[in-house]
C-alpha cells in the first residue's frame, strides 16, 4: 500500500505539544510525515517540550529546513494529503493570507490553496486584533480551514495531555484519519 503524503509545518507560536502529539497520533504505516519547522518553531519547540525538535521526532519522519525551497512538497505536482500548520504564528498567517512566499511553510500552504487541497491552520495567540481575524477570514475564503486549539470538556479531561488530544482529534478528523485519543460526543450514551 502506497503512503499519503501529509505536509505539517511547527512554526514560532506557543504549542509545541499539540505538534508532538498529533506526530505521535498519524498512523506512520499510512502516512508519510514531510515536516517542516521555521527557526522560530524549532525555538519554541525546544522551550516547551525541553528537548530539541531534531531528536524528539518520532522514526519516518522527513525533516525540512525552512529555506528548502526544493523540498518536493514546494510544487503542486508532488502529490499530497494537504497540509497542517501545528501551532501557526500570527506572521505565518499573515504571509499565507498574503500569498506571500518568504520560507517553505509558506510556498507549502499556497500550493495547497492553488491546488485546492487541505490546508489546516491551528493559530496560536490570544487576544486576536482586527488584523489577526482578518487574516484568518481571507484564509478560510481562499479555502483554508482555521482550527483554533480550543478544547471541549464534555470528556471531562483530567490531564492536559487529554486537552492537547482534543485539538489532535480534531485535526486528524479533518483529513479522515481515524483516531483513538477521544471518544464522540454522544450526550444519550449510545
């Protein structure tokens, strides 16, 4: 069986665990990882989770540096899945809302526009401003999907491992992927 490739880029923002769980949680005998991480994202990255991106990456993973703008996934003749910007600076939505190509994670997301395939965005900043909201708005028009990290509690999550598989799920769900990190909602208990 032939392997989906899936584009996932970590950027600058805070969020580094839903990054780490969601490489964790892909089904690697199914999916080929093409990571990619700005400068920015690697920083943080190591911050939050207290070990370099480089040596937390789980086996099959395909590392790309951010100025690789021969990285196969930079051309819309490479096949893909989409894409999945896990956690998204606010100046990469700005240059995604922009068209604006400065690095690869940016030429990715706009080769999943212009092809139209599945572009999620996981944005990390709070409060948004005018300009923030704004950008997500020509994001979604120009068929992105924004998926803010924002928890249910239906489950009743006792760790923030469980709040951090929420978010997972529901990008994982966006693609099809099955996933075992959270049970449906089902109020009736069916």
């Amino acid at each position: 069986m032939k392997k989906k490739n899936l584009i996932v880029a970590i950027t600058g923002a805070s969020g580094s665990p839903y990054a780490h769980a969601l490489l964790r949680a892909l089904p690697m005998d199914e999916i080929q990882i093409h990571l990619v991480a700005s400068s920015a994202g690697k920083l943080v990255y190591g911050l939050e989770m207290e070990r370099p991106l480089e040596e937390d990456l789980p086996t099959g993973v395909r590392l790309y540096d951010e100025k690789d703008f021969t990285a196969p996934f930079a051309s819309g003749s490479f096949p893909s899945a989409g894409m999945i910007i896990v956690p998204c600076s606010m100046g990469t939505l700005a240059a995604i809302a922009g068209g604006i190509s400065q690095n690869l994670i940016h030429r990715a997301a706009d080769v999943c526009l212009k092809e139209s395939r599945k572009l999620v965005i996981v944005p990390r900043e709070t409060p948004l401003n005018r300009i923030h909201l704004t950008n997500m708005l020509r994001v979604s028009e120009a068929g992105g999907i924004i998926l803010p990290p924002m928890p249910g509690f239906y489950h009743r999550p006792k760790t923030i491992d469980e709040l951090v598989h929420f978010v997972v799920a529901r990008i994982m769900e966006q693609f099809q992927i099955p996933q075992n990190l959270v049970t449906p909602w089902d109020p009736g208990g069916s």
